[in-house]
C-alpha cells in the first residue's frame, strides 16, 4: 500500500496494476559502458568527465499490470474507471473541437443510464500502432464490458509512411493485438488532430474530426453510452492522477533494497535525483511533476525535524524528452505545465499557480527525431544497444528516443553539470541515481521489423 495524503488518497481508484509497485532496477552495464573512462566529445574533440558516481535505473511500466502490453496507460486508466462504472458519471463526453477531448460535465445522455439500462461503451483513438488503444481495450474485457470502439489514424506521425511494407504495418504490432482482444477497429485514412503528433493538413484535419464524431453520435444513436477516453487519457480531466501517484511509489521504493539479482544489496536504493520520461501529450509528464511537488512539501515537513536527511540535496528533477517534432518546445512545456496543476488541484495543492511553475517543467527536444512514430537511425541504435546491453527491449515509438536522451544527458556530462549548478555536492563518495520510466509499448516492435 503506497501511503498517500488527503485528499488524495480519498479519490476513487479501480486497481489494474499489481499490488507491488512496478520494479525499479539498476543497469549495471550500460552505467558501465558510458561511465568507465572519460568520454570524448566527437565534435568538440573535449573529455566529458565529472567527479560523481551516477547509476541508471528503470522503472518497468511495461511489468506493472498483468493485463496486456503492460504500460503507462493502465496506471492512468485506474484513476477513469469509477467514472466509467457510474450510473452518473461525470465525465466521458466527446468535447467539440480538434483537440478530441473529454467535456468536463455531464451530458444528457449519460445521467441516465441507471434508468434506461444501458451499457457504457469505451471509445477511444489512437495512432495506427496505438498502445493506449491496446489497454483501453484490454480494461474493456477485465471489466466485461461491450467491445470497445478504437478509431486509429493511418497517418499520424511518420512511422506508416516510413516503413516499406505498409501491409505489415497495418496488420502486425498493436492492430494484431487490438483484433485478438476483440476490439471494433475503426481505421482512419487521415491524420489525427491530436496536437501532439498531427502533422496534417487543414482539409484533413476536418474529415477526421468528421470521422471521430461521426462514429461517437452514431454509437448514441444504436441506444449505446459511448464514454469517450482521449488518446492517452490526457485531456481526460482524471489522465494526469495515475503519475501524481507513481511520484509516491517512486518514494517509497527509494527506502527499498534495490532489485539486482545475484549482486549484495545496500540497505536502500537511494532517492532517484534525475528522472527521464516521454513526453507526448505530456499528462504523464505533468502528473509525475504534481505528484513530486505534493511529495516535496511532506519531506519538507518531515526533514524539518531530520536535519542529517537528504532535504539538503537539490530537489528531484523530471526531464520530459519529446518525442514528436511537431510543436515547438515552448508549446509542450505549456501543456504539460497545465497537466500537472489539473492534477495538482486534485490531489491537494491548494494554490497550483503559485507551486507549480514553468521552473518545474524540463522538456528537451533534441532526441523527438524526424516524426512522431518514425524510427531514426539514433533510436534504432539505442533500441539495439539497450537489448544487446541489458536484454530490455524498449519501443521504436517512446522508450527508444527517452533512452536517448538519458544517455546524452549522462555520457556528455550534462548531468554533472546540472548537479553542480543547482548546489549538488560533488567529489569521491557522491551518488546521483538516474531513473529512466519505462512506459512499455514493445508490442508495437513487429511493425517496425523493417528498420529497428
């Protein structure tokens, strides 16, 4: 049981994931291969070299639920299930716009459904090679439900139009998985307009919304209560608690033995300084800084009274890495600061204005590659050296482009650096810990056998 504060530990949740916090472990190799001699700057011919200890870690979303494709997404649907089951539930209506989000009151034809006997129908979309639709479907047979209705976009991103067999691509990874799960699969031939990956046109951009909202009313019309979930869950208003509260699984795993088999373990793991995660819509991202933040001020309070206690390190940092290019940084670090103070007003954060700043929000976009969902030739390499490495499999989508930036961040000294300038100690003896959040997705890899 992950011990949380009021008022968030009052709000309803429907566990999916195990009831031991997904693992974190070291990766002793790959600490190994980028920190057992100074490593030289290709460009400008300079040693990289810094005089703390750091050791990589990953947190394994994709070991977190026993329901299929393991992944970020289940932590974050726990929280829209008790509004799913409702008889009146407060969310779950297709909001007008391109954004394809969730309303935040409740329509008509959901405060019914207790009287009219009707059955609630997940409805949600997703890129071609979705994980989100995956788990979504996966929650819609755990909870037996009606099959759900995945609309997926062709064109979203690069990855369909990179890839050299395009019958593969739309028949193997997620699409196979989603028709094993018995999902309805709805293909769209243009691009979503999900602004985190649409890389469409405007005439595009109108037949798909089009499409979305042809499919939600038509589902109302055949006397269903279609529930609309977000791709992602992230304009869902509920999307950004499930990452609030993995900040505190975090936590609490820090005062654990690490797991590393065969190897003697110290007598805790130690707090995690630098935490790397994918940032695309960004609620995952956000919940993750809202739940530090409501974390920061308990061990403020505890610490007061515990002064040899690691308060005096600098405060953990959360480094999203991008992994689509078509947005400006400046826009994602908008919404992802909007994401976490949505969670934060949640979970107890009486003035999210005030405590949660742009300060808090880390994007880097230098590793989101050519398109959303298209394999570069760096994130191939990473894919291939993380398995070769550590025997983890990442995904070509997500995993692959965060692994990339952790590594950057690490082997070019970056992380050091930043130690240093926000008032780390530095010298023999000092430890920083590097978590990477593995978000799953290798069901997506098969698609991708052309070019990972």
């Amino acid at each position: 049981m992950i011990p949380l504060p009021t008022p968030f530990s009052q709000i309803p949740r429907y566990p999916l994931l195990y009831p031991t916090p997904s693992p974190i472990h070291p990766l002793p190799t790959l600490t190994r291969t980028l920190l057992r001699s100074p490593y030289t700057n290709p460009t400008t011919n300079k040693n990289i070299n810094t005089n703390i200890n750091i050791t990589l870690h990953l947190k394994r979303e994709d070991h977190a639920s026993p329901l299929t494709s393991s992944g970020n997404k289940y932590r974050k649907l726990e929280y829209l299930i008790p509004d799913i089951l409702s008889p009146v539930p407060k969310y779950g209506s297709l909001a007008p716009g391109p954004d394809h989000g969730t309303l935040t009151s409740p329509q008509e034809h959901h405060t019914n459904r207790k009287n009219n006997n009707k059955e609630v129908t997940l409805v949600t979309e997703g890129a071609l090679q979705s994980n989100h639709t995956i788990q979504v479907t996966s929650i819609a047979n755990h909870l037996n439900l009606p099959r759900p209705v995945i609309i997926l976009h062709k064109a979203t991103g690069g990855g369909y139009a990179q890839v050299p067999d395009k019958s593969l691509f739309e028949r193997t990874g997620n699409v196979q998985v989603a028709k094993l799960l018995g999902a309805d699969v709805r293909v769209l031939d243009s691009a979503t307009v999900t602004t985190s990956t649409s890389t469409s046109t405007n005439r595009e951009e109108e037949e798909d919304q089009d499409g979305v909202h042809s499919i939600f009313t038509t589902l109302q019309s055949e006397n269903k209560s279609p529930y609309w979930i977000p791709s992602g869950a992230s304009l869902h208003p509920l999307g950004g608690l499930g990452y609030a509260r993995c900040a505190f699984e975090i936590a609490y795993q820090e005062t654990q033995p690490p797991l590393q088999p065969g190897a003697p373990a110290p007598t805790n793991l130690g707090r995690m300084d630098y935490i790397f995660v994918a940032c695309g819509s960004g609620s995952t991202h956000g919940g993750l800084i809202a739940g530090l933040k409501l974390l920061e001020r308990q061990e403020r309070e505890t610490h007061h009274q515990d002064p040899d206690s690691t308060a005096r390190r600098p405060p953990r940092k959360i480094i999203g890495v991008l992994t689509s290019p078509t947005r400006p940084r400046s826009y994602h670090e908008s919404r992802v600061l909007q994401f976490a103070r949505q969670a934060g007003r949640l979970i107890g954060i009486e003035d999210v204005e005030r405590e949660i700043t742009m300060e808090d929000v880390h994007v880097d976009e230098r590793f989101a590659g050519t398109a959303y969902g298209e394999v570069d030739d760096q994130t191939g390499d990473m894919v291939r050296l993380m398995a070769r490495e550590e025997a983890v499999l990442l995904d070509p989508v997500y995993t692959g482009k965060v692994a990339r930036g952790m590594v950057h961040w690490v082997r070019e000294g970056e992380v050091g650096r930043d130690w240093v300038e926000r008032g780390g100690r530095e010298g023999d003896g000092v430890g920083v810990n590097v978590l990477m959040v593995h978000t799953g997705g290798q069901s997506a890899l098969s698609a991708y056998a052309d070019v990972v």
